[in-house]
C-alpha cells in the first residue's frame, strides 16, 4: 500500500515537476543555439535576462504585469479541459471581454472605485462567458465540436470588436483605432498601492492578486463543490454522470462559460491597470493563443499556471528590456522560446509517460 | 492434494514456466508460478480477478519481465523479452480488450504490421486471400473488406484470432474470451476453438467461467492470490472442485433463498414504450408490479430491450408513452435525481461506463448520484467529512480491497469495482432495487457475495428487478421470471416452476404465452399457475 502511494507521487513529482522544468532547460539550450547563430553570448544574452527580471524589485514588477494576462487565458483553457473540453477559443473570449469591460468603464463614468472596478471586471466576465457559451450550447445542440467553433469564433470576435471600436467608440479624430479611457473608478490601484516595500511607478497591479485568489477559488471550486464535482464528472465519463442524474448539457454549458469567463478578464490588466486606460485591440493579439501553450506547460494546474505564467511574462518581460543590451538579437526570440518550451514539453512529457510504463513493467 | 497434482503432469510440456515471480509495486502479482502447456491441448487458466492469471500469460507474451524464474519452450531455456519475440516461438495472444483500427477493413488490420508486400509495394489481394482461406479452414465465412465499425463484438473477436493466426501462431492465448459475447457467440468460439485444437494448435483461455472450463479445456490451472494453486486433468474434477481451490473454502455455487414473504406494492407500471430515434419500438408495450419482498426477473437474450426499459427507469432515458407509479407517487420519465430519492437505487449493467467513473477516488465514486443528497452536500459545497466517512464505512462492510479511500477506483479489481457499485446502492437503503447484470464479469467470491447480499435485501422487504442474461442466477434469484423478446415480455414464469430450457423457448420468441395473460400475470392479477 505505501509502495503504491508512492508509485503514485512518483507520477506527480516526474509529470508536474521534473517534466516541465526538463522541458524549460532544453528549450533554454535550443533557444541558446538560435542566439548563438545570431552572433550573440548565449548566456550573456540570459544572464542579462535574469537580471532584467529578478535584480530588482521593479524588474519583478513589471515581470508580474507581463505574466498576468497569461494566467487569465491559461485558465480557459484549463478549466474546460476539466469537463474534458478543448477550449481553443481564449483569444476571441478576450476580446469580446476586454472590449465589454472597457465599455463599462468609459460608460459609467460617474461610478466610485471600487464599484466601477468590479462592474468592469464582471462585465469582462459576463463578454467572455458568453462568447464561450455559444460553443458549449452549439456542442450540446447540435454536437458541433468545441474545437472548431470556438477557433471560428476567434475570427469573428476579432472582426466584430474590429468593427465596433471603429464604427462605434472611436473619435475619427484619433490616429489608432482605440475605445475612450475608462473612468477613474475603473483604475486597477497598482501593487505599491497594496504591498507597501513594492517599488511604484510599475505597471503591476491588483489583477495578479485577483489571478491568484481566482486560482485558489478553482481549486475550491472543482474540488470541494457539487458544481465542480459534477463538471469533473462530466469530463471523465459523461455516461456515468448521466447515470448519476448529472445534467451534462447544461454543465457542458456552463464549463465553456466560466472557462471563456476568465479569458474575458486577461485584458483588465492593460486596459485597466496603470497605463493607456483604453481598449487597443492590437496590443493583446496573440494572448489567447499563448495562453493555450500556458496552461499546457502549467499542467492544467492553476498553481502551476501561475508558476508558467510567470515564465511566460520573464521571457516577455526579458526580452523588451534586453534589446538594449544585445540589438542584433530581435526581440521575437521571445516567441521562438515559446514555441520550443511547447514542443519540448510535449515530448519530455511523452518521454517521461513512456519511461513511467517501463519502470511499471518491470515492476 | 499437491503431490497428486504434480504426478498429473505429462512428461514432456511445449511450454513450461518455472518458478514465475512478478512484483507489482504493492502486490505480488505471480508468487514463483509453476505453469506448464502441452502440445495440442486446450488448457484453462483459472482463478478469481487479481489472482495472477493475466499477468502469467502477459509475462509468457513478453509483454512484462519476469523478476525470477524461467521459461522453457520444447525444453529448450528461452527468453521472451517483448512480443515479437513471443511471436517468433509461435506464441499469439488475444487480448480482452480488442486491439483493432475501427475504420480501417478486415484485411488492413489483420495485416497491420505484417503486411505483405512485393518490392515495397502493398499486396493486398494475397493477404485477403490468405485471410479467407484461414477463417474457411476454422469454420467460418468473413467479408475481408469489410470494415472493423461494421461489425459485432464477435466477429471482431474472430478478427483477433485471424490476426494471431496470421502470424503463424502454433500457441493461442486468450484472455477471458467470452466476456464480451453474447450466448449464441460463445457456441461459435467454443466451435472455433475446437476446430483450432483439431488443427493442432494449443490453446491457452484465461476464464473465470468454471462451465467454460469444463465444457472446453482437457487440463485447467487454478490460480490464487498470485500462487498456483493446482492443475487438474477435467476428467477427475468438478466445478465445485475447482471453486472452492480458486477462493480457497467451501463455495455455495447455489443460492439460500427463503420462502418469499411478500408486502404491498411497491412498484407498478402499465404501458412502458419505448422509441429510438428511428421511431422504432425497442420496450413495447410491457406492464408489470413488484411487491416488497419480491424478485421481479427479466431473462432474455441481450439486446432484447432490458437496457432500454431499466434505463427509462431510472431516469437516464425517456419512456415514449406508459406510466409509472412508485407507491402513489407518479416516476413517469422523473429524473436520476428524483428517482434516487424515491429509494430506487440503480446497479447499471455497464460498470466502467455507467456504474463509476474510474478516475475519481473511491470516495467519490461511493456518491455518485447521490451527491446532491442533504448527507453529502449543502447548497454549494461537497460534505468531504461525511463522504469519507460513508466511503470508509461501506469499505469495512462491503469488504471492498483498496489501499484506501482515496485510491482512484480504476485501480481496483473488476470484483471490487462491482462491489463498490453494489456498496453504494445498497448503503442508501433503497425500497427497490434494480439490478441489471449484478455479476457480469466477476469472479466466484464475489458473485456469492452479491447474490447474498441481494437476497438478504429481499428478506428485508425490499423490491427487487433483476435483469440477467445468465439463467442460472435468474431462476435461482427469482421469485417470478419475465421473459424479454424483442421488446415485449413472451411469458411469465413462476421461478420454481420453470427451466433453463423451458425460458430459452421463449427467450428465442418461437413461443408465446396469450398477451393478456402475461399482462395480468405481470400485473399480479392473477397467479402464474392459471
């Protein structure tokens, strides 16, 4: 019986520990070739990084500012891969958020912080959830499948936020398509605000904290909840939850809601937090996608989400401040080390998956 | 009894396994396992799940190492260390679990991996011919395009066979062969099999089934927690035998049952019909009451509508028209929920794909539709005190073997899987229980144990449905027996009165009983006698 508990942890610590560390170290030494080629000091190029990130508190600052959006969209995908569905669709759930919570900020401009703040928050909620939704309630009713429709309505997402800030919320006055600011009673307070040794002038702010308490509500959620015993249901055997008089279409529902939900929120952080204060559509392309990558590397986990989110704002962070230093190295390397720690965690996992049967056939 | 087992053996075995030990990380799965086959026989590997059978054969097919011990193929010391080994000693093995490509046709996937082919280029014409010539030379026809989603479990375990054959296998092993198969598909495997053993090969049958060992195998091996425990020529034994060697005491292979003391009416539904999507009738028409106290049983050939109508009932499908009454209270088409908490409790005849969810814990799976009960759950929140409280009760009553509570159910054997399921129902206290396959796949301790479980439930006063497709345990569970045909009950039987032989008449629908009759026999208007 101990042998088995242990056989167990063993599984847990190889997958969720040592596998994508493994995978973070070769895609280092790959990414370390590609800067090599480009006639750089590989690790001059990384122990500059490092230091950009953690030798000051504002470097861990504006690491954290990078790193938060990833969570939001990690957690998409994450939470529906949870009632065993694939949730492609972070990026268009992002915007429809993104823009639904600019617009209540710049609409009721007349409301006091806190109260805006959290209205913008659920209204960001609310646009994700229900760009989720359609999916869900297409799969439910006609059984198309998630992963198609929700990439199609990425597209259509991005065209129709496309539409409505230029035809809708835009001064034609302004050269870059982009919504009005939001109210003061919006403003996300920095995190110098709450933690007091916190360097200011950063871009930081309380929607990390707010990333971190929403990890800790879904593990609450999924683990200790009908809900979420029903949705874990749901995923692993929607046979067996029909039997146990689960409703499995309105769970289906209601997963890809609270999944596109958080995607919704992963713009609050730009749009919200200290900076431009509007919505600028071309500033958060891309982060759905990554977020896909995310949630893979932080193994559907939402503490290891945070931890790859993190990585994910250290390469970003990393690489703006590094084009100083090294200018012939483009600032692209950072999504070229995404892609590699991607792949290579696919096949460390596969590895370590493998390695795991034969330690089991030789018992 | 060891020493004479010994003398049984011939002198010069094609395969022999010494001294086979197989730790698992916390079992021992084979415990230094003599086994030994001989050229031309059929030779059974019993014992119940978890006894070591599958892990022996595994080992012999190279698909685990051993820790210790030998294998000597024509007395020659082998090693085996992976499959295609295995295959090249002529040694082939159908799993339990079919290994086939669903969209891909008969002859891609018999030859998947042993393609012939001339200069690189594929011949598939020489493959389907060779196929057809080994399936006639077995006794039976086969369309070799045709593709595997086509057809039935049967056929495909023919496929299985063919692609062992294929691969010039002189040995065969097969593991638990007819637990997927309806009656009518384990006649032609027996048929198979012993047009395979004229032709000379020898064949190796994992079963838990002692009738299958004594109707096919000339030697069978008795296997228990990991040990060997004897081999036996089927001339000098018995089921009974063989049934206490395999659970190591005295087995009741009969079930204790009391005279019936019937109550009230508990259940009483009219009219039940049910459509697919098609708008065909699958239940059609079908009305019948169980009293407290009483086992109602359905026997029939499987596919007949018994899954549809429990399946209605118990919330997880919808009847079409019909009524459905629980003690006044109206159950028509109620859902899972509803019903749960009327005191219907549900043994599904699918135990991995509708009695539990294997990759939760035994804790969750010891609530599994019950969850929404006030005892486990709040408004929002799980009672995880109290779940794991009831989980290590039912543990402890149940004598379910886990590591422990929180242990994933899938690593629990097929025995103690059914026992959970059977735990869990049982543990709500429900006034009627319906019980659809109770024992399918089990071994014979745990079977006992569940017949008398149910049977100690119908002392209680508590209704009983079975529904079973193994006659044995429906005449000696029942108190009255409804023979299913096509969606529609051919006769009604008083259980002491009736015959394997005479239910099989009606089960085939070449006989019925007048429709009103059964009606009223079913509705207990009249006794069975009239």
């Amino acid at each position: 019986m101990k042998s088995e508990r242990r056989s167990e942890l063993l599984f847990n610590v190889l997958m969720n520990g040592v596998a994508p560390i493994v995978a973070i170290l070769i895609a280092f030494a790959i990414g370390g070739i590609v800067i090599i080629s480009l006639g750089t000091n590989p690790l001059a190029f990384f122990s500059r990084m490092f230091s950009l990130n953690f030798g000051t508190l504002r470097g861990v600052s504006q690491m954290i500012y990078r790193a938060t959006p990833y969570f939001f969209t990690a957690m998409a995908l994450s939470f529906a891969f949870k009632a065993g569905l694939f949730n492609i669709g972070a990026e268009g759930q992002m915007f429809i958020g993104g823009l639904a919570l600019a617009w209540v900020g710049f609409t009721f401009t007349w409301l006091p912080f806190p109260i805006l703040f959290v209205l913008c928050l659920i209204a960001g909620f609310l646009g994700g959830a229900l760009w989720g939704a359609i999916p869900g309630y297409l799969k439910v009713k006609r059984g198309a499948h998630e992963v198609i429709t929700t990439i199609m309505l990425n597209f259509i997402a991005i065209a129709l936020v496309q539409y409505l800030v230029q035809n809708h919320f835009m001064n034609p006055e302004w050269g870059i398509p982009h919504t009005p600011s939001v109210a003061e009673g919006a403003y996300a307070p920095s995190l110098d605000k709450i933690i007091p040794w916190f360097p200011s002038g950063t871009r930081a702010n309380i929607m990390f904290l707010v990333a971190i308490i929403l990890a800790g509500l879904t593990l609450v959620l999924l683990n200790r909840t009908k809900l979420g015993y029903e949705i874990r249901a749901t995923g692993l055997n929607p046979n067996s939850a029909e039997y146990a008089g689960i409703n499995i279409s309105s769970r289906t529902v209601m997963t890809m809601a609270i999944s596109g939900g958080f995607a919704g929120m992963a713009t609050a952080n730009f749009i919200l937090g200290p900076g431009s204060h509007y919505f600028l559509k071309s500033e958060y392309g891309g982060i759905g996608f990554s977020g896909i990558a995310v949630g893979l590397l932080g193994r559907n986990n939402p503490l290891g989400i945070i931890l790859a989110a993190i990585l994910f704002g250290f390469l970003e962070n990393g690489a703006l401040g590094v084009q100083l230093y090294f200018p012939n190295v483009p600032r692209q390397i950072v999504e070229i080390m995404q892609a590699i720690i991607l792949i290579v965690l696919v096949i460390v996992l596969e590895l370590a998956r493998k390695f795991l049967k034969r330690l089991q056939k030789r018992g | 009894m060891a020493e004479n087992t010994r003398s049984e053996k011939a002198p010069d075995p094609l395969i022999r396994m010494e001294g086979i030990t197989k730790r698992f990380p916390g079992v021992l799965a084979s415990d230094s396992v003599d086994f030994s086959v001989q050229e031309g026989e059929i030779h059974a590997l019993v014992g119940e799940n978890g006894a070591g059978k599958t892990t022996l054969m595994k080992i012999l097919y190279g698909i685990y190492s051993k820790d210790t011990g030998q294998i000597y193929f024509e007395d020659e010391p082998v090693d085996i260390e992976d499959p295609k080994a295995a295959n090249e000693f002529g040694i082939g093995m159908v799993h339990q679990h079919f290994m086939l490509v669903p969209p891909l046709s008969v002859v891609d996937n018999i030859t998947l991996g042993s393609e012939i082919a001339h200069r690189g280029i594929l011949d598939r014409e020489e493959g389907k011919k060779r196929i057809q010539e080994l399936a006639s030379d077995i006794g039976f026809d086969i369309d070799p395009e045709a593709r595997i989603e086509e057809l039935s479990v049967g056929v495909r375990q023919r496929i299985e066979i063919l692609k062992v054959l294929f691969r010039e296998a002189e040995v065969l092993i097969l593991d638990e062969p007819t637990a997927v198969l309806t009656p009518q598909e384990v006649e032609s495997l027996y048929e198979i099999l012993n047009n395979l053993q004229e032709q000379g090969k020898t064949i190796i049958f994992i079963t838990h089934k002692l009738n299958e060992v004594m109707d096919l195998a000339d030697r069978v091996t008795v296997m228990r927690d990991g040990k060997e425990v004897g081999t036996k020529e089927i001339e000098n034994t018995s089921k009974k035998e063989l049934a206490n060697m395999m659970v190591g005491r005295e087995v009741l292979l009969r079930v204790e049952k009391k005279e019936a003391e019937l109550g009230e009416e508990l259940i009483r539904t009219e009219n039940l019909t049910v459509t697919n999507d098609e708008g065909k009738e699958i239940v059609n028409d079908i009305s019948f009451s169980i009293q407290e106290g009483e086992v109602f049983g359905i026997a029939g050939v499987q596919g007949n509508g018994q899954t549809e109508l429990i399946e209605a009932l118990t919330g997880i499908d919808e009847f079409s028209s019909g009524t459905v009454e629980v003690q006044e209270s109206d159950l028509t088409n109620a859902d899972g929920r509803e019903i749960r908490e009327e005191g219907i409790g549900h043994i599904p005849e699918d135990r991995l794909d509708r009695g539990m969810i294997t990759d939760f814990t035994v804790t969750e799976n010891f609530v599994l539709g019950y969850h929404t009960f006030e005892r486990y759950s709040n408004r929002l929140f799980l009672k995880l005190r109290e779940m794991d409280a009831h989980a290590e009760e039912a543990v402890e009553e149940f004598d379910i073997k886990t590591p422990s509570i929180k242990t994933l159910a899938e690593s629990l054997s097929g025995g103690n899987q059914q026992k959970l399921i059977v735990a869990r129902e049982l543990s709500q206290q429900p006034k009627l229980l319906v019980a659809a396959q109770p024992t399918r796949g089990i071994d014979v301790g745990a079977i006992e144990f569940v017949h008398e479980r149910l049977m100690e439930e119908r002392a209680r006063g508590k209704g009983l449905l079975l529904v079973s497709s193994e006659l044995d345990e429906i005449i000696s569970l029942s108190d009255r027996i409804a023979v299913i045909y096509e969606g529609e009950f051919t006769g009604i039987f008083d259980a002491d009165e009736t015959s394997k032989e005479e239910l099989g008449v009606y089960m085939t629908g070449s006989k019925r009983q007048d429709e009103e009759k059964v009606r009223r026999k079913a509705l207990n208007q009249v006794s069975l006698r009239e």
